[in-house]
C-alpha cells in the first residue's frame, strides 16, 4: 500500500489496482472509513464507506488541489 501524502488525519494511497490496472484514481482511508476517487476527466468520487458528505466534499478539494502530484506518484509507482 504506497502512501502518497497524508492530510488532515486522512492517508491517501494506492492498493492492488488490478489486471488490467485501473484509470488514474487514489484510496483514502481515516480510521475505518474509506473512498475511492477518480481523477479524470475531473475529480469524482468513485465510491465511499464510512464518511459523511462533509468529510467527501473535503477530500475532493485536497484531491483536487493535489492532483497533480498525485498524478506524479502514480506514474512514478506504477512505470
């Protein structure tokens, strides 16, 4: 489970991504709650357990706003 950054007590990683891999898209997990979001062609949210839509809507933002680097990760994780 690769750690890419932690935030505000979330850790947003990446888990086995499939056969064939997955699109481009980061885990995030606090506690026992857990998401899964898209990041194209925008940041979506692809599913989520345990967070109500406060805590999803801040997750999108520092997704969105990390997005970036994210990408960067994966890429270099995943080459």
């Amino acid at each position: 489970m690769p750690v890419v950054f932690r935030a505000q007590g979330y850790t947003l990683f990446y888990s086995n991504e499939g056969n064939p891999r997955e699109p481009l898209h980061v885990h995030v997990r606090k506690g026992a709650a857990v998401a899964k979001f898209w990041l194209y062609p925008e940041v979506c949210l692809a599913e989520s357990y345990g967070l109500n839509g406060q805590e999803q809507g801040t997750l999108a933002g520092i997704v969105a706003a990390r997005r970036q680097e994210i990408e960067e990760a994966w890429h270099g994780f995943f080459s």
